[in-house]
C-alpha cells in the first residue's frame, strides 16, 4: 500500500458494496474490477502485491476472489477492513 494514497474507511466500504452488488462475471470479473479499480484507479495496492496475494489465494481451497477481497480488506484496514471486505463480498448475493 502506498502511504500518500491510504484511502479512508468510507472509501473502501464504498468500494467493497459496490463490488458486492456487481456480480457478473464470476471471479475472474471480481478481479479484474479490484485490480482496475484498487491498482490502476485508486493505487491503494501495487499490481505486485495484488498478484502475490491471488497466488497465494489460488493455492488455497475455497474462492480465490473473496480470499483475495479479504486479504485487501486487512491489508487497508486491518481487522475491521477484513471483516466488511468479507462481508460486503458475499452479502448482496445472499440477499438476492
């Protein structure tokens, strides 16, 4: 993370609904939104990073697209960032 481009609480919350709402496209959507978005948008990640993370997420069992929402949600904002990141992530789909 970059320190000059540290983003609030509110920006990221308001980043994690709107990427909890948007869906389509499976996981390889919901990267490609967060790497848009978080890296060449916001620069709140380096695409290094971002890329170490998925690897790391690929390898574990599970989805690789919440893994990876939940890892930047803590690396942005530790456990709080974690917690909504997570949350956020799969709580529209559930409500649909």
């Amino acid at each position: 993370m970059n320190n000059q481009d540290e983003p609030s609480f509110i920006d990221a919350l308001k980043f994690w609904i709107k990427l909890g709402w948007i869906s389509f496209g499976g996981t390889a959507g919901h990267i490609a939104l967060m790497h848009d978005y978080l890296v060449d948008k916001r620069k709140w990640i380096s695409s290094s990073r971002l890329f170490h993370a998925l690897s790391i997420c690929m390898l574990l069992p599970g989805p690789e697209a919440q893994q990876l929402a939940i890892y930047i949600g803590r690396l942005l904002h530790e456990k709080k960032g974690r917690l909504i990141a997570g949350i956020l992530f799969v709580l529209a789909a559930t409500l649909i």
